[in-house]
C-alpha cells in the first residue's frame, strides 16, 4: 500500500487493536494498487471500515474506486457534511444518517443479487437497484478521491478497514462487530492498522486458507 500527504498510525485514537489511520483533509490518503481484487464485476461485494470524523464539512470520501474521471462506473463511499452517501461515478444512489465529530461509525455499503445496500452502525440506509458491471480491475483509495492530487478528503480516523468480493456480508440491519475481523478467502483487503504511533506502514492482513483435492 502507498501513502499520499502525511497519513500515518495514531495510537490516540483506535476502535481496536493499537491504532487507527490519521488522516487531515489536506491531501492524505492510503491506496492500494490496481487489482482484480477490487474488478467486481457484476458480482457480489462489501466495503465497509470505522470511521471517526474530525469534521463534519463538505466532501470527504471514504472509498473511491473510479480511476481517472468522476463519472467512472465504480464505487465510492464518502460524507457530504453530515450525511453519509454511495455513489456510482458522481451520482449519489443512497444516502442518510447524521453523523458528528469525534465519534466512531460502521459504514457499510454492500451488493448482494444485484441490490445495494449502505449501512451505517447496522441500520439500513436504502438500497439501490444495481446492474453495474464494475470491470475487472480497478484501484482502491481510502480517505480522498481518486486525483493524482487528491482531494475532498477525510478529516479524521479510519480502522478495521475490510474489502470483500464475492460476499455481500450484509443482507439486512446488523450490529456491527466488537472485535477485528479475521480473513476469509472473501477477504482481498483487510487493514487493522496497528503499529506504532507515527508509523507510515499500512500492512494487508487478508487472505484465506483452502485445500486442494485429486479425485481418481
């Protein structure tokens, strides 16, 4: 994973673990390289992290998946002041809640058969009716839109961050998880942020296990 601006490890703040990531709204971000792991295609999918926002002003992206223009057909999750968005390209499909600074939230946003949902501490938000083939590959940047100089970006701390693909996770209301997650072979990108206080390494924790059998 790559770093832009200054973002780091805060042990300050953390919803589990040792830390979270800092990030000040003036050009930071963690992205990670272009995948297949984030290509959804039309298939099933979730991202989802704890937020803790440092502000509640203008627009600040969660995730941005478009690569290159703001009308990509890809997903991004971000707050415009105090409510909570996902949109394709630049149009907003779903939006609600109110959320205030210095506070930790689940924010979710999941496709399952072609229904999306976006979810915040659990509580359904809305739902989109979503046929988007979301290609094969695409980038992930976590805390600012996608320009080489970034910006709208988040002004707070961001942890637990977990990307799925081929899982939707969440169907209905949930309450969300009170400890880390662990991976599954679903799991393409899992960030605890643990570390030391300052730290600019960002380590992926996700991958699963499976077993191969011969028949014959």
């Amino acid at each position: 994973l790559t770093r832009f601006g200054d973002s780091q490890l805060d042990t300050a703040q953390k919803k589990f673990g040792t830390a979270s990531i800092l990030l000040d709204g003036t050009e930071d971000n963690v992205k990670v390289p272009t995948s297949d792991d984030f290509g959804f295609g039309s298939a099933n999918f979730c991202l989802e992290a704890f937020i803790r926002p440092a502000s509640v002003t203008g627009t600040q992206r969660i995730f941005d998946l478009r690569d290159g223009s703001a009308t990509d057909t890809a997903p991004t999750m971000y707050l415009d002041g105090t409510t909570l968005h996902y949109a394709v390209g630049n149009t907003s499909q779903i939006n609600g809640g109110t959320l205030a600074t210095n506070t930790w939230y689940h924010v979710a946003v999941a496709r399952s058969g072609g229904t999306t949902r976006l979810f915040l501490d659990g509580t359904q938000l809305g739902t989109y009716t979503d046929a988007n083939n979301y290609e094969v590959t695409k980038p992930l940047i976590i805390g600012s839109n996608f320009a080489a100089s970034p910006v709208e970006a988040f002004n707070g701390h961001i942890d637990e961050v977990r990307v799925s693909k081929a899982s939707a996770r969440f169907t209905a209301g949930f309450t969300p998880t009170t400890s880390e997650y662990s991976s599954d072979l679903n799991t393409v990108l899992l960030l605890h942020a643990n570390g030391t206080d300052g730290s600019t390494t960002f380590t992926d924790v996700s991958g699963g296990t499976s077993d191969i059998r011969s028949s014959g």
